[in-house]
C-alpha cells in the first residue's frame, strides 16, 4: 500500500475574481501539476478532508468530525453539484476503525459538501465521481473549535486504517490558508435574521431564508466582493491574509512537526490570519495520516498571499 498526500487552498473567486491576481499562472500550474501526479499515482482510494460554510452542516447540530458513507455536493459558487462515488463499506470500516481508536466520529447517511469539498475533488481527480472517496468533515468555521491535538489524532488514526486496507490511497486535504470570509458568512449572532435562521437550522426555521435564495446571496455577495477587492475597498489586512502565520504553519508541517500544532493558541490565530486559517485542520489530519501510513515528508509547491482571491493560497504534496 502507498498513500500520496495533497493538500490545497480553495476559494470561490478562483472562479470569479474581478482582476487576475499576481503569480495566476504559478498558481494553476502548481494546480496542474498536482492533478497529473494523482492521475499517475492512480489512487483506488481518496479520503477527502473538508470543512463546510453552512450548506451542509448547521448551528442545531454541528459534529467536530463526520465521516459520510454517501455524499452529494450542493452547487454553491466555487463548488460542483452531484454526486460524490462513496464506497459504503469502506466508508463504515473506516468509522468502526475511528472509534475503536478513541476517536468520536459522527455518521452521514447522506452528506451534503460544498466548495470546500468539491473544489478539490474537481481539480485534482477531474469530478466527483471519478475515484472513490470517503468525506471526512471537520468543524472549522464555527466556535467551539475542535483543538488541533484531536485533528492530529484523528488523522493518524485515518493512516493506521488506510494502511490496513493495502491499496494506493490519496489523502486530499482542501482549504485556508489564511483568510477570513465572514462578510460572507457572519459569526453566530451577527448576520441578518434571515441569516441566521439559516445557519442554525439550514432553512427548516420559518424565518429562515431558502436553500436557493442562501446559494444566491453567496453568488451575489461573492461577485460584490469581488469587485471590492479590484476597487481597492477590500484589502489584504481587512480579509486578515498573513503571509508570518502561513510561513510558520508551513514549516511545522514541511518538517512533519505536527505534534506542535497541540499547543497552538487558536483564538489568537484566528485574530491574526482569519477564521478560514482554521481550515488547516484538514491539513493537519491528512499530513498526520501519511506521516502515520510511512509516507514521505511533505514538500511545499506554492505559496502567495493572493488578495483578489481572498486568501493566501497554498499548495503541499507528499508522496
């Protein structure tokens, strides 16, 4: 058995930013590159690490982790709608593994993933339905957070289990670096009524807006935004980019130091690099499963702070 490591920003402006960034072309070249080393690598097994920004999970009942034994990704923008090729079985041996390992992980029978999955899953295996993959979410956008230690633990459990299986596996970690979304998606109890109904109960609420009319507000709102950035009115310090917070993330991981990351005070790094720099958990997780599985040390591909993106987008492999 062999596992390959990825791990990659995501964004919905990398489909509508209104002023090409700097370093574009390093950017979907590094993309590219990645893609052709998975197709050669030919995984007969991806286990996907993401988060949510509330189009699947919701304040009423909101999992530190959830594996889903199957998935569907809804079409929010910057995501692809359909259905994800989740094997059930595996899917269901992976959970029995987790919690015999200590390692409290919900179940989906019917996973709803957004960008935060479907972004990745496109670039580097071509769609949703192109290899088999089981979706393993982890809160990282909502408060209490999930500490780093349990990440780490989970992700080295995930390895121990993917080990056991004897197949060539890919462990594709998507989001961060940093950056901080919450024009889009307001901390509990900030947004609008209609918002917040959302959030908390993902339309069921009387007061709630709809599935489509939340898809529309983030399509509108990420066009505005967008625009706001290229206008100047949005800048890298608004949107918390942090380019000292990413370079230290980078070289624990690089340096497979990810007992490190235990101590990190996470109130602190969402003050200096944003509430999307929590999605490094799904970082964390997949490098600790390879590290765990005997894999190689990861290596950086691509690292900017890359405001008309809102983020700083990077790009980790490892074989």
């Amino acid at each position: 058995m062999t596992t390959s490591l990825v791990c990659a920003s995501h964004s919905p402006l990398l489909y509508c930013h209104a002023r090409e960034p700097e370093h574009w072309d390093g950017l979907q070249q590094a993309f590219a590159a990645r893609a052709q080393a998975v197709t050669e690598f030919d995984p007969e097994l991806v286990v996907a690490f993401g988060s949510d920004h509330f189009n699947g999970f919701f304040l009423k009942t909101m999992p530190a982790f959830c594996v889903g034994l199957s998935a569907e990704a809804t079409g929010d923008i910057g995501g692809f709608a359909g259905p994800v090729n989740v094997p059930k079985g595996t899917a269901a041996a992976c959970v029995e593994h987790l919690r015999a390992a200590d390692v409290d992980a919900a179940v989906s029978y019917s996973m709803t993933i957004d960008h935060a999955f479907s972004q990745a899953l496109t670039i580097m295996l071509g769609g949703l339905a192109a290899r088999s993959v089981i979706p393993v979410f982890i809160n990282c956008i909502t408060q209490p957070f999930v500490p780093f230690r349990r990440t780490r633990l989970l992700g080295e459990a995930i390895g121990r289990f993917v080990l056991s299986l004897k197949r060539r596996v890919l462990l594709l970690a998507s989001g961060g670096m940093s950056h901080h979304p919450t024009r889009y998606y307001p901390e509990h109890g900030a947004g609008e009524p209609a918002v917040e109904a959302w959030k908390l109960s993902g339309g069921d609420a009387p007061e709630s807006l709809t599935p489509a009319q939340w898809l529309k507000r983030l399509e509108v709102m990420h066009h505005e935004g967008a625009g706001m950035i290229a206008r100047g009115e949005r800048t890298a310090q608004d949107m918390r980019l942090n380019a000292q917070s990413d370079r230290r993330f980078l070289e624990l991981l690089t340096q497979n130091r990810l007992e490190e990351y235990d101590d990190w005070d996470q109130e602190q790094l969402v003050a200096t690099a944003g509430i999307g720099s929590m999605e490094l958990h799904t970082w964390i997780a997949a490098a600790a499963a390879h590290k765990s599985a005997g894999g190689n040390m990861p290596v950086q591909d691509f690292y900017r702070v890359m405001p008309e993106l809102g983020i700083a987008a990077g790009i980790v492999h490892a074989d």
